[in-house]
C-alpha cells in the first residue's frame, strides 16, 4: 500500500469521510468506517488500529451526552471515518514521497513542506516525549500511580515538550532557510514516483463517485 | 577579493533594547579562515545570522550599518538536529535536500552530494536514516549538506561540538581544504586550541563589540587569558610564571621550552 502513489494515498483518505458525510446514515458512515477500519487493520498497519480507536472514542461519548443513539451513531460514524482515514494516510504517506510527487507536478514547494512537516512531526515530538519521560523519571518524578500523579506528571512533561518544540521551531526555520527553501524555488524532483494509469483512473474514478453521491443526495 | 563584508553593523533583536552586536565591522576575502571567539553570549552566533542574511531577514529586529556580500553563503547552525529537513528518509536525500531546492540539474546534485559525502568521510551512511545517527555523525551530515550546496562564503556554528577528537581535527582539515579552494570562511568556535591551526585571522568578541582583531596569536596574550579567550599551552605557560610572549599550541611551547 505504501507503495501506491502519494496523490492516490490522498484521494482515498480524502474520498471516504467525504462519502461519509454525503451519503445517508448510518448506512454510508457504516460502510466507509468499515473500509477505513478495514485498511488500518491490514497487515503491516495494525500498530494504528489502537490510537484509531482511541481517538475516536471521545467523540461518541460526547455525541452520546448529547445527542440520541440514532444521532449518535450517525455521526459518530462519520467521525470515527474520518479519524480512521487520517491515521491511515498517516502510516501509509511517506513525507518524502509527498514531496516529491507534488515538487514534481510543480507545485509550490513551501506548500507541500507544510504539509509533510505536520506528518513527519508525529514521530519527531513522540521520540522527544519519550526522553522527557526518562529525563524526569532519573529526577524522581513517576507517571504512573494515581490519577494525580499522572496529572503531576503530565504537566512536567508537557511543558518541556511545547518548550522545546517551540525553540526547535525557531532554528528549523533559520535552518530551512539556509538551505534553500523559500517561498517560490523551483525544487528539483529527485525520484519522483511512478503514476501509473491504474493509479489515475481510481483517483478520477474517486472524484466521480463524490460528484455522484451528491448530485444523487442533492436531487 | 572581500566576498563578505559587515561595515559598523549594529543589531537588536526583537522586543530587546540592548543590541546583541555593536558596530562590528569585519571583512573576509576569498581564501580566509576568520575565527570568531568569545565568551557564550559574545555575539558570535547573531555575526553569523547577520553574515547569512538571515537576521533580520529570518529572525526579526533591527539592524543598523551595512552588510555587503558578494557571494552566495550557507550557515551551519550549532545543533545538528534541529537542522534535519524532516523530508528525507536518507543521509544521501538529506545532503541532497539543499541543492534540489537551487533547482540543480539531476546529476549535478548527485556529483555534488556524492563528493560532500566523501569529504565528510560519511559515503557508507549514505542509505541510513537521518533520525537514527549518532551527534557526531549528524553533525557532519548536515556540514555535508552546507558543502553539497558549494556556497563560496562557509559559516559555521560550533562546528565540532558534537564530534569527537578525531572528527573534530577532520572537519578542521576539511574547513583549510576549502579555504585553499577560495571559499571564505567564518568560524564560531570554542574549541580555542584548535583555532592557531585553523585560522589565518580571529576576531574577539565581547559584549557584542569587537574587542580585538588579529593573527590567532592574540590568543596568547595577556588580555585573551584574563578575558577567557586564551588557549590551554598559553595558560599554563602563564600560570607557570614563564616568560610571555607565550606559546600557542603545545609545538610552540615544545620548541620554546627552555
């Protein structure tokens, strides 16, 4: 799946919360939070299944407080899709293959950076958090135990972190600078990957089924 | 030739009264190697964002004076992982993330990055990720990065803070090689022993001003020792109650020992 084109990748993840929203509930939200779920739970991604789940979870407890069951599922559903499809495109879309492909269709460059950069992000802030944890850990400080200690602990790993990331912002832009990427370069695409036709009709094919189901919901 | 050149350079950055440089004036031909020494908070650092065009440009502030520079410059910053492009799941794309963004051809970026990585003495982790290096081995990744984009004025930042001896003595290998090509280079560095070896000019800094400009045999003087800029041979030569003018480097202390 990784190897699929990055503009495919993004049209599938695009494509199902859209279907979800448009098409009637809770039959449509079911089924494209079954495909959603479906492509998370494929071998080699089950890793995101959890945090899928997990994120998800809160929204139906709210929409429960609010609303009725029926409301509820329908929405919940539509969410639960669209949380499903970002954790999705987030283990399947390489940020450098992002780029590439947008540098090679010409697209602005500080444009497809903003965007590879929020997903490149994750894994940099969750390898930070982690030597925080142990940093404050050698300092005594335990998060685990009660609810108040894990707050305790929360509040002195939370600030270290936004800190810190927030210095880091300052050098990387200073850095990034340096290094050539400026508001209107032409980057050269360095291995742009292959866009096969295959790839293409299904994304086209994608956009249509969208068009259709509104047109069809409209109507 | 003056490839670059800061003339009564003065500079605040933002929401501060004090500046962080005052009235520096400074001049680098093609060739050179100036050394910029001081104590943390000297100014070095803002010389160099200044020297880039990325203070005020980038960071914000005032500046007052004038910077003339003649050619293209790249910068090194002092810690080596806020530097990684976050785009690259390779050494070899991370050098080459540089010289793609200057729109090279194809295979002048690869010429390019090939011989950075060569000189940086890091070709066999050329497939490796970025993110799993060690400091030291990044530090000299993102120094072939710099090199991959063959800027004609080289600055630098704490160049060998994460390296260990050895890297260290090669990066300053690698900074005279340069210099003999023509490229004009402008070093922070605290590592002050290795600057006699290095440098051809070293300027003081302090408070933000100019304290004194000359050959790296200013670091043996009297003044660099009380103001904490001198370098190790020179003061244990001086606490020693020996004779000035003191030596620089542990040859000169051996060829001079009484």
């Amino acid at each position: 799946m990784r190897a699929l084109h990055p503009f495919t990748l993004l049209a599938v993840a695009t494509a199902l919360p859209a279907l979800a929203w448009i098409l009637p509930a809770p039959g449509g939200g079911l089924a494209t939070a079954g495909i959603a779920f479906g492509l998370l739970g494929s071998p080699g991604l089950r890793r995101g299944l959890w945090p899928a789940l997990v994120a998800a979870a809160p929204f139906w407890v709210f929409l429960l407080l609010l609303h009725d069951v029926r409301t509820t599922v329908a929405i919940g559903l539509r969410i639960s899709t669209m949380v499903a499809s970002f954790v999705w495109l987030a283990a399947v879309l390489a940020p450098d293959r992002l780029v590439e492909a947008t540098v090679a269709r010409g697209w602005s460059i500080t444009a497809a950076y903003l965007f590879a950069a929020t997903l490149s992000a994750v894994p940099m802030l969750k390898a930070r958090a982690r030597r925080i944890v142990e940093a404050q850990r050698c300092r005594g400080l335990s998060p685990r135990g009660s609810v108040a200690n894990r707050l305790r602990a929360l509040r002195a790993l939370a600030l270290p972190l936004v800190l810190s990331a927030l210095h880091e912002v300052d050098e990387r832009t200073l850095a990034l600078e340096s290094r050539g990427l400026v508001s209107g370069a032409r980057r050269t695409s360095l291995a742009p990957p292959p866009d096969r036709v295959a790839e293409r009709v299904v994304r086209w094919g994608l956009l249509l089924l969208c068009l259709a189901a509104l047109v069809w919901r409209l109507a | 030739m003056t490839r670059l050149a800061l003339e009564e350079v003065t500079f605040w950055y933002p929401a501060t009264r004090a500046p962080a440089l005052r009235e520096v004036s400074l001049e680098v031909a093609a060739g050179e190697i100036v050394a910029l020494v001081g104590k943390v908070g000297a100014g070095a650092s803002t010389l160099l964002l200044v020297a880039a065009d990325l203070a005020p440009r980038v960071t914000g502030g005032r500046l007052a004076g004038a910077v003339r520079r003649r050619a293209r410059s790249g910068i090194v910053l002092p810690t080596p992982w806020t530097q990684l492009s976050g785009m690259a799941f390779t050494v070899w794309d991370e050098v080459a993330f540089g010289p793609a963004n200057l729109g090279w051809p194809g295979h002048e970026i690869a010429r390019y990055v090939d011989h950075a990585l060569e000189r940086l003495e890091i070709a066999s982790l050329a497939a490796r990720d970025p993110v799993t290096l060690s400091g030291g081995e990044l530090q000299r990744v993102i120094v072939a990065g710099l090199l991959a984009m063959d800027p004609d004025v080289v600055l630098l930042d704490e160049p060998t803070a994460e390296l260990d001896p050895a890297g260290a003595r090669s990066v300053w290998r690698l900074l005279r090689l340069l210099a003999g090509e023509g490229k004009a280079i402008v070093v922070a560095t605290s590592e002050l022993d290795a600057v006699p070896d290095v440098a051809d000019r070293v300027v003081w800094l302090e408070d933000g001003a100019v304290r004194a400009i000359g050959t790296p045999q200013l670091l043996a003087e009297d003044a660099a020792g009380d103001g904490g800029v001198g370098t190790t041979v020179a003061g244990i030569w001086r606490a020693a109650g020996l004779a000035p003018p003191y030596p620089l480097t542990v040859a000169d202390a051996v060829r001079r020992w009484p």
